[in-house]
C-alpha cells in the first residue's frame, strides 16, 4: 500500500500489555483466546492479572479457534461518538453478548451490521476481526 492509497485509522488502538497480550496475539490470528482460572475453573474475560471471581494468579489460556458464534444478551445504541473516530458509524450498536458454546463468557464489542431495528437480546450474532492496523485486529460481532 503506498501512501496515497493507506487507509488511516481513526479510533483508538488497544494496547497489549502483560496480562492481556495473548488475547490480542491470538486476534491478530484472527482466533479467540480466553483467560480461565486453574483453582475455580471460571472463564476470566476480560483478562486479568487474577481471577475476578476467587482472586487466583493461577489463570491459564485456552484457544478457542475462530468460528465463535454467540448470541446478544444485552445492548445498547449509541447516537454520539463517545470516541475519537466513530463518528461515522452512528448508530453503533454495543452489544454484550454470551457465547454459544460457553454461556458464562461474555463478551462485548460492536454489532458491525446492526441497528436499533435489527438487533435485540437473542440476536444470534458471530465473531469477526477488523484488521485496525497491520499489527492489530480487533473482534467485533456481525450477524450469524
Ligand atoms: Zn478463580
């Protein structure tokens, strides 16, 4: 891509750090890994330097691929751009959703394709990776 044709990204980038590298690392696959607790056996999304639930640092990770499908357990529609670079996106729909294949890991981002019309609680909803950058690729939701 040379300069006339780069495409600038406007919105915020995550940051890796210590606690949250490998699931940033497995995005930029374009695969979902999710932090989970050796002594209480919960899922820790969002990751963490312990567990949220009974404070262990014993937190490992598990790979769970890239067809992750899931469905909306709540949602918001946002008419102002709360961000840097959004603002032509609006609506955006914010969508909390649990994943089919693990109900207790929840996890929110972006509806890409929906509208206060077209999403509700039950939307089945699937993962997708918007390449940000060439180092960094963020999960969002579109429809399953
Ligand atoms: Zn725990």
């Amino acid at each position: 891509m040379n300069e006339e044709t780069k495409v600038i990204y406007e919105k915020p980038i995550p940051l890796k750090n210590t606690y949250n590298a490998p699931y940033w690392d497995a995005a930029d696959r374009h695969e979902l890994n999710v932090q989970k607790c050796n002594t209480c056996g919960i899922y820790n999304h969002p990751p963490g330097p312990s567990c949220a639930n009974c404070g262990s640092i014993e937190v490992t990770w598990e790979n769970l691929g890239s067809n992750i499908t899931g469905e909306v357990y709540t949602y918001i529609v946002s008419h102002r751009p709360f961000l840097p670079g959004f603002q032509n996106d609006l609506p955006t729909v914010i969508a909390v959703v649990h994943l089919e294949d693990y109900p207790d890991i929840k996890i929110i981002a972006n509806v890409l394709n929906g509208n206060a019309e077209t999403v509700s609680i039950g939307t089945k909803v699937k993962m997708v990776w918007v390449e940000a950058t060439e180092e960094r690729s963020i999960p969002q939701w579109v429809f399953a």
